[in-house]
C-alpha cells in the first residue's frame, strides 16, 4: 500500500499564515459574514488537500458528492487545494469568510486559525462520536494530539509518521540481524560500513525536514523532546544531550554519508536505490518512493530501546477541521460523520494518502496487505509522542513557527550531520534560536 513519504513542510505546517496576520486583520474586518448553526439548507463547502496520488482527490470527490443530507439541510460541494500557495489561499478565504465549512489542509493549520477566533470546536462532534462507534475506533491517544485549553481544534485525518527502514539483503550481506537498540544499530552500521555501506541515512537539504524530525525523534526514544509541559522551549536536557551524543557518535563514525546535511528527499531516495544506504530513517512512504529492484528487499525495522530503556518516536497528525464561517454547523458535524464513516475506501483501494487514524481501517485485508505499514501500525504506532513531548502530547500554535520546517531546526539538523558541533553547543543554540521565535 502506498503512502506520501511526508518530507514536504507543506504537507503537516502551516507556517506563512503569521506572516499573513496583519493582511488577515485587516481583510476579516472588512467583511461581514459568520457561521451558523441554524437552519440554513445552503452548501457546506469542503476543501481537501491531494494527499496521495492521482486517484486520490477524484475518489474523495466522489465519497463527497455522494452525501445525503438530512431533510433542511444542504449538500457538500468540493474543492481541491493545490500545496503550492495553501496558506494564502487558505489565510485569504478565511478571512474574507469564502472559505469551507470543513477542510484538511497543514498539520498545524486548526491552532493557527483557532488562534484567530476562526475555528469550530469539534468537542460536540467527539461526543457525538462516542455513541456511534467512531471515537472509539481511533488509535490511542490520538484525538488527544488535537486538544487545546479552548477544545479540540480538529479531529485526526492521517498520520504522517517517522520510523526506521533497512536494506534486509544488504544486512544479510554484512552477517548482521536487524538492531532492537542503540547498542545494536551501532554495530549494525559498523558491519554495514565495512562494505561500503551506510548506516545512518537521511539528508536535510533544501526542503527536506526529515532529517530534522529524526533527531527530535532521537531525542523522544530517550525520554527528551524539545518543549516542557508549560510548552516552553527545553532542548537542553540530560535526555536531549545523551541523544545527540549518540548521533554524533554516529556521525563520527562515519556511519552517516557525508552529504547528508545537503540531500533533498530524491537524493535520500536515490542513495536507497544505489543501495548505498542500508539503514536509514524516513516516512511510512519511504519503499513506493524508491525506485529499482532495491524495494523488494526494504523492510521497516524495530522501534530501538536507547540506553536508558526506553522507546519513543516523532509523528505529524494531520487533521480536517470545521471553521466557524458555515451555513449550518450542524450539517457540518453531520457530513463529518457521513464521511468518516464512509472513507475507508481511500486506503484500500490504494489512493496513496498516509496512515489512517481508524483501526478498522488499518483492520481491513487490503492495509493488512502492506506487511510494513501493518509493523508501523503494531509496533511504532503505540509509542508516537508529537512535537509537544515530552512535556504534553497536544500540538500548538507556535510548533508551527518554531520547530516544524523552520530555519532553526534545519541549521541544527545540519550541525549535527556535519559533525562539527556538540550535543550541548547544538542544544543551546536550538534553545536560543526557537525561544527567539517564540517571542
């Protein structure tokens, strides 16, 4: 089953509305509409992102031209938004009150709007959900990931993901098993090394902020994470410096390649496909992204133990949400319900979109199918921490002009894969340079 690989910024953040604000204010006090939740039999209007491949967005448009609505109430139009240009087409129409009733769009995009008095709580919905089998069927702590002092800024759509993948024919070939901990994955990149191999791959080029999310996800599988529980900055921690060390040790091994710092999401697949990385660490996406014979040989590996004993990983959920500005909020929470009692269909039949946040849909024969989407799912799955961790699992509004796709953490990212920092000296500069942002 294939899935995006997620390397893209625009597919989880949202960051460009900010600087958008004062154009913002300025066009919503202009205009005069609002929501309603009241009897209007008008349209809602639903926006959506193209999420996988070609079939996905006319197989969603069919899913949402297919709802009935009560009796009073109106149907759904649909709109695909294009990524390049989402957060002025997205910042412009909701200011101006033309925007959906419902949409998906950036991972951070509902704390953004939220924080402008533009969404609608889903705290109604949720409930609703609980009657009907649907806020059941969520992964663990999933919803939670959307909660906010106000209420539930969306609700979870799909999973972009970060985890470990190896080469199974290249590690044969090195006389090794796959590693279960830092220990082990340290000998594996070793053995690997030895016949020319690397270990340790990612890139953080120019628009690849996977390798960023590694290392926070480093980070998280030690207990650390980079914001405290008052979700203030809190790089540099015992955890976060013993993470790092790791890395660099990694790094200094020469189990990283040494253009790592400069590969774009194709160089990093390209080296996969010269099977010139044997073990790396990408998006649930990573083998439909590769091409050549190389991918039949490509398998998700073991969540790893750190040297303290514990696990953890980073994972970017994206979500649909409800904007205060529709014709009825009550068609709007019911043509939710239609669609994800009826959405299954995006992932069996093979769309493209990323992991489904529903277990039953995870359940069904055709994901089953995908031996390494279903070892995410099992093992990765339960340990998945947000940008929030370690202090808090819910997102909020300044991830998205801090962490997630920012100059800080690719300059830090890229430090750290040059070799020519320390753990500390790294940490403290993070530190500095997201609570500067963050003012």
């Amino acid at each position: 089953m294939a899935s995006f690989t997620g390397s893209s910024f625009s597919r989880r953040g949202f960051i460009g509305l900010a600087g958008a604000a004062a154009a913002t204010a300025a066009l919503a006090a202009c205009s005069t509409g609002g929501g309603s939740s009241g009897g209007s039999s008008a349209a809602i209007k639903f926006w959506n992102m193209p999420w996988g491949g070609t079939a996905f967005n006319p197989l969603d448009e069919q899913i949402t031209k297919a709802y009935v609505p009560a009796s009073g109430l109106g149907a759904a139009t649909y709109q695909e938004v294009q990524w390049a240009n989402f957060t002025q087409t997205f910042s412009s129409a909701v200011a101006s009150n033309t925007g959906p009733a419902v949409s998906s769009g950036g991972g951070t995009q509902a704390f953004q709007f939220a924080q402008q008095g533009k969404i609608a709580y889903a705290d109604n919905l949720l409930s609703s959900w609980k009657s009907n089998g649907i806020y059941d069927d969520f992964f663990d702590g999933l919803v939670d990931t959307l909660k906010t002092p106000d209420g539930y800024a969306a609700v979870p759509y799909n999973l972009d993901v970060r985890v470990s993948w190896y080469n199974k024919a290249l590690l044969d070939e090195a006389g090794v098993q796959p590693p279960t901990d830092w220990n082990s994955y340290h000998s594996v990149c070793a053995a690997l090394k030895k016949n020319g191999v690397y270990g340790f791959g990612l890139g953080s080029g120019a628009g690849n902020f996977t390798g960023s999310h590694i290392l926070a996800a480093f980070m998280i599988n030690n207990g650390g994470g980079l914001f405290d529980e008052n979700q203030k900055p809190a790089c540099n921690t015992p955890e976060n410096v013993e993470a790092m060390e790791f890395v660099l040790d990694l790094v200094k091994s020469g189990f990283s390649d040494p253009a790592a710092a400069t590969y774009t999401s194709a160089n990093v697949q390209a080296q996969w496909a010269a099977k010139t990385f044997g073990f790396g660490w990408d998006g649930a996406g990573l083998a439909a992204s590769v091409t050549g014979d190389v991918v039949k040989d490509m398998v998700v590996g073991d969540p790893l133990k750190s040297n303290s004993g514990k696990t953890g990983g980073l994972y970017l959920p994206n979500n649909i949400m409800m904007y205060k500005n529709t014709p009825n909020q009550a068609n709007s929470e019911a043509f939710l319900t239609y669609y994800y009692q009826n959405m299954k269909q995006l992932w069996t039949k093979n769309t493209g979109i990323g992991l489904p946040p529903l277990k039953s849909i995870a359940a069904t024969p055709e994901f089953q199918a995908d031996s390494n989407n279903v070892k995410i799912v099992k093992e990765w799955q339960p340990i998945f921490k947000t940008w929030a961790a370690p202090g808090g699992t819910g997102l909020f509004y300044n991830i998205a002009n801090t962490v997630d796709g920012t100059a800080p953490m690719t300059t830090f990212a890229q430090s750290i894969l040059l070799g020519n920092t320390t753990a500390t000296d790294a940490l403290n500069t993070l530190q500095s340079s997201i609570t500067g942002l963050m003012k």
